[in-house]
C-alpha cells in the first residue's frame, strides 16, 4: 500500500509539473513540425485503439508507461488498464501547436467523457524521432475554464440543444481553448495547478469516464423498451447505408443523396459513444474509430412496440471548430 501511494503521489506531482510546463507560442505553427508530429500523434492513436502495449512499444519511454499504469488504475480501477486505454484512443481527438520547442504537448481529447489527456513528446537522443515522455489528464471543463469547485460532469449534456449540436459544440470550445493559450494568446487555465487541483481532475475525470461507459450501456445489451428499438433501428439503417438503399428506411425529409459518396467501409468504423432518452424517444451517437472527428446520429420516436426513425446524418467535429470561436 505504501509503494502504491509513493506511486500515486509521484504521479500528481508529475502531472502538476507537466501542466505546468505547457509552453507559450507566441509565433504560428511550423508547418513541417506540424505535420511530423500530427503523424506520430495519429500513429500512436491508431495503434493504442487495438493494442495499447504495441503502441507503447513505438511511441512512448519506460518512465511514461509506468505512468500510464498508474494514470489507468486510478481513471478506470474497475477495468483492464489496457483496454480502457484502447477504448479511450478509438473515440479521442487529436489537438496540439507545434512550437518548436524542446517538449510538445498534444492533447488527446475524448468529446464523449469531455476529458483530456495531456501527453508531452520530445525527441529520442538515439533516432530523433517524438517519444511520449510524460502524461497528465483534466476534465473538459476545467480546460475550458471553470473555477474551483470544479464541475464533474461532461459539458455537452446539460446544453439546451440537439444532441449532435450540443457535443459538437462543447468540444469546439475546448479545441479552441486549448487552441488559444497553446499559442500564447491567453493564460493557460491548469498553469498554477497542484496536487490538490490535480487530484480533483483526475477524480472528475474517472467520474466523467464512468457516467460515459454506463449510459452507452442499453446500447450494449438486450434491454427492452425504447433502447431495444434503438437498437434495431440501428442495424436496419447500417444494412441499408452498405446494400445501398437508405431510401427504405429514412424519413422523407433525410438528406439520402448526400450519403451516396460515402465510402461504404465507414460505417463498419462506428461504434456507440452517446445515448439519450427523450419524452417521446431517443437520440444515438456512433463515432468512427478510425476517423474520430466522424460521427453519425439517429433518432427515433416510440418504443421497441413501435418505433419510427425520424433523422439520421453523419457530423463532423471541425465543421464546429469556426462556429465556436469567440
């Protein structure tokens, strides 16, 4: 118990230092940086969303992955470290600014828990290539800007909107938040945190995740009522976007050519990351693990006795980046 918490509290004292260390740019991106490190940033994602050890293996330092250990056992203590890290890549986004410096820090963003993974890469002596050197986490919120006592719970649901809109728009504040102080434009909000702040973070940020995995339970599992007819509304519109013949099954006023051009490999990529009950029926979010910044919404009326689908469309995160800054 004791190495455990020496562990722990080397990990809020590290995690203290990184968000501490986030760096001020005052000058624009250095394209050929930005591309470098978006690609290994990308890599690593794409990797750690099916095997999280593989994706150590090639982008991170022995002292970072005794970190993500302990990180994990302390965001998910009730699931397989490994594969809640994995589940947390498949849906996260990628945000960062190439400055140039010594560390850079990207941020992996997860709109659908609304928390953020701060990762700090630099370059390896040997091949010069980013490694993950260091990790810390915050909750959406507190990125964003909320003040001590800090709000537990994801953004985007007590927002008065449609669903797709509400998320979309919650995350294009964060983006363009972190966006802003990365580039020296404004004070970052989590600079002066100690352990005390970072404790409260990673205990919001482990409440934010469970709230996230429960509700997208019904999704999941034979339950009947309104998520069981979400459910089979779900597989008869993936059929039919794959056979070619959404037409069938969509509601008059859906957009059917649009989604003439899509690449039919796309909706076997989406998996569910949202799910919200309504008075009359239901809203259902699946986003794609291979292209994060995709993500597809359905609604019903009625229940698993009679259902009626009344819209499906494909969104995408950066279409709100613009709308959300101020």
């Amino acid at each position: 118990m004791r190495s455990l918490h020496l562990l722990r509290r080397q990990l809020l004292i590290t995690l203290a230092i990184l968000l501490c260390i986030v760096p001020h740019i005052a000058q624009a991106q250095n394209a050929k940086l930005s591309r470098e490190l978006w690609a290994e940033a990308e890599a690593f994602r794409f990797f750690a969303s099916g095997n999280f050890i593989t994706a150590l293996d090639m982008a991170s330092t022995p002292e970072a992955n005794l970190k993500f250990a302990e990180l994990g056992k302390m965001l998910w203590p009730n699931q397989t470290s490994t594969d809640a890290w994995s589940l947390f890549f498949r849906h996260s986004l990628i945000n960062f600014v190439a400055g140039e410096y010594d560390i850079e820090t990207v941020f992996f963003q997860h709109p659908w828990a609304d928390i953020v993974l701060l990762t700090a890469w630099s370059r390896s002596p040997k091949d010069k290539r980013f490694r993950i050197v260091n990790i810390g986490v915050a909750m959406g919120s507190v990125i964003r800007g909320a003040q001590a006592p800090f709000p537990v719970g994801r953004g985007w649901i007590n927002e008065k909107r449609y669903v797709p809109d509400a998320v979309g728009t919650i995350n294009a504040k964060t983006t363009n938040t972190i966006a802003r102080f990365e580039a020296g434009e404004t004070n970052s909000p989590i600079a002066n945190f100690g352990e005390d702040e970072s404790l409260a973070m990673i205990a919001g940020a482990q409440f934010q995740w469970m709230e996230h995995q429960t509700d997208i339970l019904p999704l999941l599992v034979d339950e009947p009522g309104t998520a069981r007819a979400m459910r089979f509304a779900w597989n008869e519109v993936m059929a039919a976007a794959q056979e070619g013949r959404l037409a069938e099954v969509l509601p008059p006023n859906a957009l059917v050519d649009a989604f003439k051009n899509i690449d039919p490999a796309l909706w076997g990529t989406l998996e569910p990351v949202a799910y919200v009950e309504t008075d009359k029926g239901a809203v259902s979010l699946h986003t794609s693990w291979r292209n994060p910044d995709i993500y597809a919404v359905l609604a019903i009326t009625g229940d698993d006795k009679q259902a009626k689908i009344t819209d499906f469309d494909l969104y995408r995160f950066s279409n709100f980046l613009k709308k959300g800054k101020k």
